[in-house]
C-alpha cells in the first residue's frame, strides 16, 4: 500500500519539466523541505481556465434476471456536472535598493528574503488545502474538512468519530492522491506550482506616495482541490487534544485502521496519513506500547535524491501538517 503510482505527477515532476532556467525547480524543492505535502499531492492541469469540471457517476443502472421468452427493462446510470473553483496567492517583496546591497551581496540577501515568502505561501497552501472553505471566504478554494463535515451527509461514512466534545479537538487525514481520486489543479495553460517573477529594480512608492528605488520579487500560486471520487479521503474526526496530551483519550491505532478499511482500492493512487505534532507524538507513544510493528521506519531517498527517513502506520506514509489545528469544533 505504500509504493506510490506511476504516471502521477506531483508539484517535483512538473517543476522538472517547466522554465528551463530552473527557476521552478529551485523553488519546489525549497518548499518540499517545509511541508511534505507537496510530496504527496498529485496535480493536474484544469479543464477550464478558472478551474476544473468533473463528472461524477451518482448512480448505477438498474439490473434484472430474464426469464426465457421474456425481455428485461432498460436502464442507464446517472451522473453530475460538479465545477471545482481555483484561488491565487500572491504576494510582493520589496526591498529599498540601498538596504539590498549594503553587504555586497545583492544575490544572498534577496534570497534570505525569499525563503520567508516561500515559506509563508506554503503555510498558507497548507492551511486552504486543509481547511479552505469558499462559503466563508470566496477567494479561497474548498479544502478537504469543510468536505466532510457532517456524520448524516452522504460521505459521512468516511468520518470516523474520535468521541472529542467542545473546540479543542483535531482531525486525522487519510488521503488518496491519484487523477481519478483527490488531485491538485492548477489553471488551463498555466504553470504548475508557485511561480516567482525577478521585477528587478524598480520604482515604487512609500505610503505617502514618494518613490525610491527597491528590487522587487512577485510571488503567485494558483491551485485548488478537487475530490473527485470521496471514497479516497477518510477524516478521522473529534480527536480531544488536552485529553491525548495527557497520555489518554482516542485509540488512535483503532481509528486509523478503521480509517483504512474506509479505501475500496488502494491500487488508485498515493496515500498518506497527515496530522498534526501532538497527534503524531501520542500515535508514536502508543504504537510502542502495543506493538513495534505498527509503525515502521523506511530509510530511502526521497523524490529529490535527499536521504530520508519515512515513518508509516500499517504501509502508509505519515506526514506531519503543523497548520492543522487543536481547535477544531466537534463535528455532529
């Protein structure tokens, strides 16, 4: 269950491929090192300029046992349309010409300010990805918890409860990445990933309106999400926070084994676990008072050719999301 697809590209594979002057590249790898996600998301470019439509298969066609000399009803399935919207996250960095290159280094220190960026954007990707919701904020895409937020709606099923009461609870993801699954899109005929632009020196203006000369750097990333088959995703949900500190509360061996026996098909993509640091640190004291086979340690090279060190509970990668919080409510 751990070996992850072929033929499924991740934000690395496009990056390969794109602006030869390696800019992108430079920048996926950067942000690999902050989020795993990335790693593990699959993307795929949108059918449409500002998003993508999937159809969804909602019913089967009828089938019936035929008697000889008679003959059986017709029957079809049904499906439906469903547009899933992209958001943009921008930002500028302007840095006062002078203050640049008052070390000598010019090339160094704009750099120093770029990672701060990069890092704000992904933490910011990681959060929408997460916990997005467009009825709240319609600039941001819908992220996978406002998707399964209800125990009585119809993918319900695939939210185990924890048992957690009150706003100081948090969720375990299982996601299955793969192109006819959960998958990442970026806008038709665009660039994957985040894309930085070198503005180079420039006129800008203060607050009050006088310009001075700055360099400056923009920074864009298009995405959203699309589940487009919600078996693959499975939240375990209402996991009390103070109460798992503690060394007590949910059994979280249990919940996430049921949580995998929610998958019909493993063979349909790449699967990770992803929760925060305090689950991760109680899931790992609590495997090593059951069982040392729970978990596993895998020592490989990652996708970059960077040693690694994976973790997995029962085959499947665990990943570490710090943007998601021990203050979720309880979900009824």
């Amino acid at each position: 269950m751990a070996t992850l697809a072929s033929g499924q590209l991740t934000l690395a594979d496009w990056a390969k491929r794109l602006d030869a002057n390696g800019a992108i590249p430079i920048i996926a790898e950067l942000l690999s090192q902050q989020n795993a996600v990335l790693e593990d998301m699959v993307f795929k470019e949108g059918n449409l300029p500002t998003g993508h439509r999937v159809v969804i298969r909602t019913g089967l066609p009828s089938v019936y046992w035929r008697s000889l000399n008679q003959g059986v009803p017709t029957s079809k399935s049904t499906t439906a349309q469903v547009d899933e919207t992209l958001g943009m996250l921008e930002a500028y960095s302007k840095i006062d010409k002078d203050v640049a290159e008052l070390e000598g280094n010019l090339a160094s220190f704009r750099l120093s300010e770029d990672v701060a960026f990069l890092e704000s954007m992904n933490q910011e990707q990681a959060k929408t990805m997460v916990y997005g919701n467009a009825a709240v904020d319609p600039k941001k895409f819908l992220g996978i918890i406002p998707r399964y937020s209800s125990l009585s709606a119809g993918n319900g099923q695939n939210i185990i409860d924890a048992g957690g009461t009150g706003t100081t609870n948090t969720s375990v993801l299982l996601v299955g990445w793969g192109e006819q699954t959960v998958f990442s899109i970026f806008p038709k005929g665009s660039k994957a990933g985040l894309v930085q632009t070198d503005n180079g020196l420039m006129t800008v203006y203060d607050s009050l309106g006088n310009p001075y000369q700055a360099y400056q750097s923009h920074y864009q990333w298009k995405n959203g999400l699309v589940v487009k088959d919600w078996r693959y995703a499975v939240r375990v949900a209402n996991i009390d926070v103070p109460t798992l500190a503690a060394g007590g509360g949910a059994d979280l061996i249990s919940l996430m084994s049921r949580a995998l026996d929610r998958i019909p098909n493993f063979g349909m993509g790449r699967f990770a676990f992803y929760m925060n640091r305090t689950v991760f640190s109680a899931l790992r004291l609590q495997a090593l008072n059951k069982s040392n086979y729970v978990l596993s340690i895998d020592k490989a090279l990652d996708q970059f050719g960077n040693a690694a060190t994976w973790t997995h509970f029962q085959g499947i990668p665990l990943r570490r999301v710090d943007q998601m919080l021990s203050t979720e409510s309880r979900v009824v």
